[in-house]
C-alpha cells in the first residue's frame, strides 16, 4: 500500500504544485515501515511567501504552519502543509529557506495510514512550538476535524 500511495504522489504531485515538484528533482527516498520521506530540489528557488500562496491556491492541501525560528534572519523559515484527508492522498509538505533566504528544497512524506499521518501531523507541531515564532498555525481541534 505504501509502493501505491508513493506512485500516486509521485504521478500527481506535479500536477499539484507544479513550480515546486518535478519528479527530475526527486533525490533518493528513504522508505520505512509506513511512511517514505522524498526530497526533491525545487529547480526554480522562491520565496516562503510564493510557496504559502502556492499552498493556498490548492484546495486539496492544507497549511498547517508558518514558521520563524529568528527575524534576524531569512535562513530557516519554514512552512508545512498536508493533502487534506477527504481527496484520498496522505502526505506532507515541509519546506525551509536556505541562506539566501529562498525555498530551494522540499520534502515530503507519503503515509500508509490517516492515523499515522494524523499523528505525525501533530507531532511536527508541537516540535516547532519550544522555539521561534508561528506566523500561522493550524489549530489542533481544526487538524482533529480534518481527520474525522
């Protein structure tokens, strides 16, 4: 199940976000149990401010953050979002600018499983939260609904 959630993604995702995932950029995948992270090179850099447009002009995907660890600097903004539960899809999208202050990489994860994806969805909030500063978050009960 998860070869086919990895299949799906990797057929559709361009289509999804185009100026970000081109399957030409996909580097090695590392795959477990039930999940597989992809890492792709975004052939074109933009700003976290196109990506987060990006994500809202897409009404299968879901902005769960946007985040800043310092406002001393561009390095290390990050934005995630995830394929909303009802379109049948399971992953999660999370980007960071580099040095130059551009999102020029992107991972994804693929999930076997809703409860999985729920969880992990979770999870990476609540890792961002210790530090830094949320420009948006998604709130736990809406995430919770989303998965109902």
């Amino acid at each position: 199940m998860l070869q086919e959630a990895i299949y799906d993604f990797k057929k559709n995702g361009p289509l999804i976000l185009p100026d970000l995932i081109d399957n030409a950029g996909a580097e090695e995948m590392a795959v477990y149990d039930d999940y597989a992270i992809i890492p792709y090179s975004v052939l074109m850099p933009c700003s976290i401010s196109d990506v987060l447009d990006m994500f809202d002009h897409r009404p299968e995907l879901v902005t769960l953050y946007h985040y800043v660890p310092s406002d001393a600097t561009n390095f290390g903004h990050q934005c995630c979002a995830y394929s909303n539960p009802a379109t049948g899809q399971m992953f999660k999208l999370n980007v960071m600018t580099n040095g130059t202050g551009l999102v020029d990489t992107l991972n994804v994860t693929v999930y076997e499983s809703l409860e999985l994806m729920s969880s992990d969805i979770l999870q990476d909030l609540t890792l961002h939260q210790a530090r830094g500063r949320f420009v948006m978050k998604r709130d736990e009960a809406e995430i919770a609904n989303d998965f109902s």
